[in-house]
C-alpha cells in the first residue's frame, strides 16, 4: 500500500521539467508532474490545484474537500500514534 499525501501547488519551479511547489500545511516541496502533465503549457493550468504527492511524484489531482478530509484522517492517525507512545 502506499500513502498519498495532498498538497496544494503553489508555483512552478521548473517549467521544462515539469517541477511545481506544493505546500503540505505549511510545508513546501518540489514535486514532478510527470505523472499527470504531458507538456509544460499544462502546468500554469494547476496553479492552486490539490494533488496527491508520493514519493516526490504528483499521482492525481483532488480537489479540495477530498484534500481537507484526507489531511482530517491524516491528522487522527498521528494523534492515535502518539496516544499509543504515550501509553508504554
């Protein structure tokens, strides 16, 4: 199984390679579009769009309920993990 983790573009980096900014609630990372964008003209399309990012690699676009319930879950799952460190 593997996580996808969304995040918000937030600027492009490197046109030619297909490289975007994405912020993970306040986090920013540099992430390929290979994975959803074909051509460099695509991408100023994506600016302010939800992706689900693994591995430094945009797998699909969200939008932006799916993106908050997803961070929501998210946000459970830490807060069950440190309860469970926090009980041995």
């Amino acid at each position: 199984m593997c996580l996808g983790i969304p995040g918000k573009i937030t600027s492009i980096e490197d046109q030619e390679k297909l490289i975007v900014k994405v912020d993970f609630n306040g986090v920013q990372r540099n992430i390929n579009m290979n994975c959803i964008v074909k051509s460099s003209g695509e991408l100023k399309s994506m600016l302010n769009k939800w992706v689900l990012v693994h591995v430094g690699f945009a797998m699909s676009c969200i939008d932006e309920d799916e993106a908050k319930k997803t961070l929501e879950v998210l946000n459970e799952m830490e807060d069950l993990q440190s309860q469970m460190y926090n009980l041995h």
